[in-house]
C-alpha cells in the first residue's frame, strides 16, 4: 500500500498563504499527499523550509519507508571532511519524511520515533569510525583487533529506548575496551580515543551553513565535571560499583550498545547488571525517585497551578516524565528478580508491568493511551521551529497552531481535554511517589509508650532516612496494632523484631510503599514471634510477598528444585558469581520459601499436615539441586566423583516427609568407588577420603553460615557407627552393617530412609541400589524375636532420660509423637513394608495383622493431633509452650489449629490422646524389655 493510500489525517493550515505556496511545488502528487503537505507547511515554518528545500527529492522518497538506510547509503566511504554535510543532509531528509508520516498518520509512534534514533545510532556510528580511523592514520593510535579500536557508544535516554523526538539531544555515554590494548599503550590509546570522541560530537552537533545532525550530550559519563569524554570500561564499572547513585540506576534501565565495538558495549552492560538490577525488591528507589522529581520541578519552577498554555510537556505536573519515572522506579524495585521487566521503552515497561501484576492492566492501559498523547503533542511542539523545547505556547495563535498539528480545530475543546488528561497522570502517578498523609497515634499504655521511646537506638533507626520513612509508617503500624485487642503483647513482639533488625530503608520502604504488608507484619507479631524472629533476621523475604506468586498454589518438589537450580547457576556464572554467590542465592531462595510456608500455615491456607509436606519438600529441593553442584565444584579440585559417585539419605522427619519450622535434616551418605582407586584430578584422593571430604564439603554448603545467613542444621549420627564411624560409608560397608551388625533402633530408623540426593546422573543406579537394599534389610531383619523386647527396652530408656518439656508437650513421653513413631517404625520392621510415614507405617501394621484396625485408628487419630500441636507451637516459638507467655494471638492459633474452643478441652485432649496412645502402645509390648543391641 502505498503512502499516499495510508494517510489518515491532516494537519489544519494555519497559515493558508504558506501552504498553498508549498503544495503548489507538489501538484504531481496525489491529492491526500498534497493536502497534507499544505497542512504541514501552513503550521510548521521549520518544516515549510524543509519542503521546498528538499521539492525534488521527496516524490520519490514516498516510495519506501526505509528512509535511514537509503539516505545513509555509502556513507562509510566517506572521510570525515565529507560525511558532516552528508549526515546533515540525511538528518533534513528523515526528518521531513517522518514529519509526514507522523501528521498523516501513517506511522504509529514508535515508528516515529525508531526512525529517528535509528538515523542517531547511524550518525554516531559513522562519526566515531571515522574518527578512530583518522587517528590509526595518524599513527595516533595503537593497533588492536577490537572492532572500532575497542570504542563503543551507549545510547543513554531516549535515545537508548529509541524513543527520541524531533529535536531530542542524543545522550551518549562513550567508552573503550581497555583489554583492547596492551597496557604499555593504554595511555596513548586513551589520548587518541578521547579526540575520537570530541570529534564525533563535533561532527553532529556543531551548527554549519547545513545545520546539524544532533545535539550531543555526554555529561552522562561517570563523574563527568571531573573526567574526560571517553574513559575505559573498567574505570567506569569501578566508578558505578562504588558510587553509583539511584538516577544513574534509573538511567541504565534504558541504556544500550549503541555505535562502534556493539559487542563490547553489550559486555558491558551485562557486567553492570548488578548495579543497575539489585537482587532484592528496592522499594528505597520509590523515595529517590521523589525526592529526584521534586528537585527537578523546583529548579524548573514548575511545581505551580496546572494551566495548559505554557504547560511543560516533559517535566510538567501530569507531564511524560511522570509517566517515565512512574515506570523506571517499579522496574528499578522488581527488575533485580524478574528480567521479564527489563525493557527500555516505557509502553512496553508498562505493558510488563501489568502482565507481571505489578500494575493493574487498566493503568497501564490508560497511562499507555496517556503517554502516547503527550509524546504526539511533544512532537509537534518541536516541529513548528526544530525548538529544542517542551513548553506548549502561552499564546492562543500558538495553541491553535498545535491543536491543527494534532487535528484539531476547536483549539479551547482540545485545551480542556489536554487538562484533564494532565491531571488524570499526576492523580494516577502521585499517589505512588508521594507520601500520604501522616495519622495520628493511637491511644498508648504506658508500656507501650515506653516500648516506642527506645526504637529510636536500635540499628533500624540509625540513619535519617530511615526515621523519616519510619515516622509515616508508624502511626498505621500502631493503629493496626491497637485493633488486635493485645497491642502490647504485639507491640513487644514487634519490639523483639525491630530490634533483630541490622537496616531499616528498605523495610520500611517497602512498608511505606506497601501497607498490605502491615497487615502481614502485625499479624505475624501479635501471633508467632517465631516467625517473626525468623523475618528480623532475613528482612529480604518479604520481596517474595510481593512477587506475584507468593499466595500461589504449592508447586512440589521438583518445581522447587528447578526453580533452584536456575537461581543457582545464574548467580554461579554470574560477572561477579561464583560457588560462594550460589551459595547465597540458595539461602536467600530457601528462607523466602521458609517464610511463605510459615505465614499460610499461620494465616490458614495449610494445615499443620500440609505444611509438614511443604517443609519436606522444601529441604529435598535444597539437597537435591545443592549436593550436585557441591559435587561439581569439590571435582574442579579432585576430579569427578570415582565409581559410581555419592547418594544421600534423608533419615528422621525428612524421610518420612514431615518437617515443622524448626527442624534440622539428619542424613547419611552413602558412595559406591565401584573398583576405582582414586579420583581423576589436580588433587587426586583415594575413594574413602574423597567422599568423606566431599560429604564435609556439603555439610558446610547446607549448614555454615554466610552473610545470608544458614539453612539447616545437619545431624549425621544416624551413619553406622554414630559419630565414631566415617561421615560417608560405603555402600558395601553400610550393606554388611545393616545386615550383620546394627542395631534395632538402627534398622528402624531405616524404615524412613529416602534418597534425597545424588552427586549426578550416575549415581542414579546407586540409589536404586541402596532403595532396593533397604527393603531387603527390611524383609530378612524384621522378623527378628528381638525386635519388640528391644523397642520396649529402647523405649524405656528415652522415658528415663528425658521427661515430657512442659505440660504442653507433644513430642516426647508415653503416647506422644516419638512414641507412636517407633511403634509405626516397629510395624513397617515387621511386615517388611517399604511405607516411610508414621500413619502409613500404621496401616501396614493394620495390613500386615500386627495392629486391629481400632488399634490403628485410634494411634492414628491421636498422632495427627498431636503432630498438629507440635508443628503449630514450633511455628510460634522454638521453647517448650508456655500457653501464657504465647499471648492471644499465638493461643488462639494453636486452639484454630487443634480444634479446641478454649485451653481447658485443649488440655484435656491432650491428655486424653496421649493417655490412650501410651496404654495402646503399652500393650502391644513384651511385659519384661530385652537387652537392646
């Protein structure tokens, strides 16, 4: 379809005497082609000295839309003499054509706009080239293999979102490849590339009887008062890891490899990756960006009374740059996590946003259709004298004149509409940056009065910044507080949790930006100090709540372990990765999941028996995507695994699936050399060193703590031998132990051994091995006579040893939790049954005649109360309960949890079950206990 066919609008002439004048130039032309040419001459004199200067050349331009790489065309055959006047010629050229695609609407904006930064980047390409050329001549410059002698353009702005305006200067960051060159000559390579630099923006920018290609800009270079227009990339990466400051952040979120070496500017900018994208939300960057905004309206004197004549469409009340920053700052907050977010241009940063649930899709949209206008209207403000300018006309003949470029006639109407549209992007962008208006405290106790006086010395407070940012959450926090109906027992809770805390800004950013989340926070302070306790030490985990998927249905254990494994090796192979940084990652990754695990269980949406699952699940995926890479990363130094490599073995709570919020793993590592006599590496080891130290190696990967803090506890005394046998047996050993030397605790602790993790694929056979050995053991040792007498004998010493932690215990003493497990433990023994869950061990006792149904059902039904109590108080507190000292909030969860309407019928089923389980128990065992071995 050609142009002519495609037009869709006209401006209106303003100025008929100049129209007809120009169009007359035009009368070959078909008819929409020519009335728009009138309408464009008649309201834009820049644009009327475009047309008759260019009368010949535009018929047949109108051809083909590639106007930029037509009018560029062997432009790199030109020497620098030459191609000034060539580009300037080019630049009147696409910028007429696109001028007339734009008012007829035959181009949509970013069309528009991509024309015009695709001739930038072409422009700054060539200039540079040329330049550096000129130098290698010259003898200036050293000689490198790097494309463009190493120099690259990054394209900062508008210009990096290719979203530039008719008379936009072009933003420009200019480095060089310093790995480029030799170091001896890095100094005079950097002389040369310095007065490539300034001659490239000579080139564009100088005004000459031809006018100029682009005004350049390159004080967006670091530290630009201070240094040259050209500096390495290493200095630069130095200068941002250092100093960087938030602008400067929200400026990368645009920038791109623009001109010269593309390839090293791409390096580049992957290796700024962290600075630009933090790993955790920033909600810090909302009060930059505000106090960023407020700055530039007071230096600009726009901060007044919204009236369209005069308006300033780019930094004006409701102006693009509202818009802009509305969409950089929610990108800047998420983008660290989410790359999906990471788009330059701002319609498609708002149209991620909303896909990713950050903004409703009804904003996006409409500050979408907002944002569009205004750029429209900044353009034709800018075509009527090529003004570097966003302030509409105060006049009315001026309005007029814009309202006809937007076709419009009615210039009051369209006036009046631009108002309201103003005025909806400041209502719609305000509300995010601005901070609302303070409450008033609440009533206080004297307690709690004298609980707040203190909060100002704790670390959370120590910076300015975080007390004002403080001072606007506060009076919601309290109030929150006041409706639970024990604020100070809250209040002390939240004391505990501020005072753990080693920085407020982002917290209490994220609070400001987010009241939901106090919500969230006095519910978990008036409810589980636990859990809150758990939070204070890793505030981060609070990101996951606003991550769009942290209310989501349960994903299972192999989505986790996926989910990890590529959380650990992007920050393994990272720029400033590495085993250390993955390490990381996978505790920052675990405490988030910990954390959502414990407020559903805590708000209702799991129960104690799913959130056991959950928690079990969540170790899995952490041994099972970190043991690998341990492996690989211990195999650098030794060599591969030997034989047939590692498996380990998830014993206890974590074999049988059933975890609370404050359990440690208990494992046992079993390796297959298979033959082999040593490892293949650097640092060869015999097999039995090699799996030991590996097995210490992921000992310390799951259990040291880092700056982010530990994952779990590791109890290895389940192995053969307890603590004086090797930490990795193997699978030879461990078979011959289980057969001929182990003990009855021993075998029944195998009822629940699961394979958890292997050091790769080639262990996968070992663990088949050692599943299949199991249930072996399970069959030839179960019926062993001496099974039951020394269950009894076993059981009579963990009674003896210790008793029931307080009367709310659910865990140890007769007819509690340990208890019913080792009779469950004792059933799968017996019947040889591959079942690893209590209340599955139970069935097959049922199954297997060891157990009358009743017997089964009855152990059953107690076990899951019992389990419901324990994993709910261990979600409120890691001490023995206090049913007291738990306060409300924290006795009305365990009471929801268990059923009970009050304390009374809670401790009368407590004892009541755990009575009946010990008498059920009791009576399955011999009356005289038998020497265990």
């Amino acid at each position: 379809m050609d142009f002519a066919t495609r037009i869709t609008r006209y401006p209106l002439p303003i100025d008929q005497t100049r129209a007809d004048s120009v169009s007359g130039l035009f009368s070959t032309l078909p008819a929409p082609v020519q009335k728009l040419i009138a309408g464009v001459a008649g309201t834009s004199p820049y644009l009327a000295g475009l047309l008759e200067r260019e009368a010949e050349w535009l018929p047949g331009a109108l051809e083909q839309d590639d106007v930029v790489a037509r009018e560029t065309a062997g432009f790199e055959e030109l020497d620098a003499a030459d191609l000034g006047p060539a580009l300037r010629r080019a630049k009147r050229r696409v910028a007429l054509f696109t001028a007339l695609a734009d008012l007829g609407g035959v181009w949509s904006l970013e069309q528009v706009t991509g024309a015009l930064s695709d001739l930038a980047d072409r422009a700054v390409d060539l200039g540079l080239r040329v330049h550096v050329a000129q130098e290698l001549r010259r003898g200036k410059l050293p000689e490198s293999t790097a494309d463009a002698g190493g120099i690259f353009a990054l394209a900062m702005g508008k210009g990096g979102a290719k979203e530039l305006n008719y008379s936009s200067d072009i933003d420009l960051i200019v480095l060089y490849d310093d790995s480029a060159y030799a170091s001896g000559d890095q100094h005079e390579a950097r002389a040369a590339l310095i007065r490539a630099t300034r001659k490239m923006a000579a080139t564009l920018s100088d005004v000459t009887e031809h006018g100029y290609v682009f005004r350049t800009d390159l004080r967006l270079r670091p530290d630009a008062s201070v240094t040259p227009v050209c500096i390495s990339a290493s200095a630069a990466l130095g200068y941002y890891e250092a100093e960087g400051r938030t602008w400067e952040r929200a400026a990368f979120i645009k920038a791109r490899a623009a001109a010269g070496d593309i390839a090293a500017g791409q390096r580049f900018l992957h290796e700024l990756r962290p600075f630009v994208w933090r790993k955790h939300l920033d909600f810090a960057a909302i009060q930059d960006a505000h106090d960023m905004r407020l700055r530039i309206r007071d230096h600009k004197g726009l901060g007044g009374r919204l009236e369209v004549p005069g308006h300033n469409m780019k930094l004006g009340q409701g102006g693009i740059r509202e818009i802009e920053f509305f969409t950089q700052t929610r990108q800047l907050i998420a983008g660290g996590r989410d790359p999906d977010l990471r788009q330059r241009d701002t319609v498609g940063g708002l149209a991620a946003l909303a896909s990713k649930g950050w903004i409703p899709e009804e904003v996006a949209q409409e500050l979408t259709a907002h944002y569009r206008e205004h750029r429209e209207i900044e353009h034709r403000i800018q075509m009527v004298n090529d003004a570097q300018t966003h302030n509409l006309p105060k006049d009315p003949e001026g309005l007029s004149v814009i309202a006809a470029m937007m076709g419009e006639s009615d210039a009051g109407a369209w006036a009046n509409q631009l108002k309201t549209r103003l005025e909806r992007v400041h209502e719609l962008t305000e509300s995010f940056f601005a901070p609302g208006e303070r409450r008033e405290r609440p009533e206080l106790s004297d307690e709690a009065q004298g609980i707040i006086a203190r909060w100002q010395s704790y670390p959370a407070m120590r910076s300015n910044r975080a007390r004002e940012i403080f001072q606007r959450v506060e009076p919601e926090l309290l109030s929150r507080m006041a409706r639970l109906g024990h604020m100070d027992e809250a209040l002390a809770h939240f004391d505990n949790f501020l005072a753990g805390l080693p920085a407020g800004v982002q917290l209490f950013s994220l609070f400001d930006a987010n009241p939901q989340l106090i919500d969230l926070i006095v519910d978990i302070c008036g409810t589980a100090p636990e859990l809150a306790k758990h939070l204070s030490r890793y505030p981060a985990v609070l990101d996951a709540v606003l991550a769009g998927s942290f209310f989501a249905p349960w994903p299972g254990m192999r989505a986790l372990r996926e989910e990890l494994e590529q959380a650990m090796q992007s920050a393994l192979t990272a720029v400033d990765g590495g085993y250390e940084r993955a390490l990381d990652a996978a505790r920052r990754w675990a405490h988030e999941w910990h954390f959502r695990i414990g407020v559903h269980h805590l708000r209702g949406l799991i129960d104690a028996d799913e959130a056991g699952l959950e928690y079990a699940d969540l170790a899995h995926a952490c041994l099972a995507a970190m043991m690998p890479m341990t492996a690989a990363e211990f195999s650098r130094r030794h060599g591969s695994p030997p034989g047939q490599g590692a498996v380990v073995l998830g014993m206890g709570s974590l074999g049988a699936r059933q975890l609370n919020a404050d359990s440690d793993l208990d494992l046992i590592v079993i390796y297959d050399a298979d033959g082999a006599e040593g490892s293949d590496g650097p640092k060869p080891l015999a097999p039995r060193p090699y799996y030991a130290r590996l097995t210490q190696a992921m000992i310390t990967a799951i259990s040291a703590p880092t700056a982010e803090g530990r994952l779990y506890e590791v109890d290895m005394r389940l192995r053969p031998s307890g603590r004086q046998g090797p930490v990795a047996t193997s699978v030879q050993s461990f078979e011959n132990y289980q057969m001929t030397e182990a003990w009855t605790w021993e075998h029944l602790a195998l009822t629940r051994a699961r394979v958890v993790a292997t050091t790769g694929e080639a262990a996968s056979g070992l663990a088949e091995r050692v599943e299949a050995l199991r249930l072996q053991v399970l069959a030839e040792r179960g019926g062993d006579t001496r099974v039951m007498p020394d269950l009894a004998a076993m059981r009579h010493r963990i009674f003896a040893a210790k008793a029931p932690d307080g009367e709310w215990e659910a865990k140890i003493g007769p007819g509690r939790l340990q208890d019913i497990d080792l009779i469950a433990q004792s059933c799968a023994l017996r019947a040889g049954d591959a079942a690893r869950g209590t209340i599955a061990q139970l069935r097959a006792g049922r199954r297997a005649g060891i157990f009358a149904r009743d017997t089964a059902d009855e152990l059953s039904s107690a076990y899951r109360f019992l389990w419901r109590l324990h994993a709910s108080a261990r979600l409120l507190t890691e001490k023995p309960v206090d049913f007291d000292a738990i306060g409300s909030g924290g006795q009305e969860f365990l009471l929801r949890e268990c059923g009970c309407k009050d304390a009374r019928e809670l401790r009368e089923r407590l004892d009541s079950a755990t009575s009946r389980a010990a008498a059920l128990i009791g009576a399955e065992l011999p009356a005289e206990s038998a020497s265990a071995k």
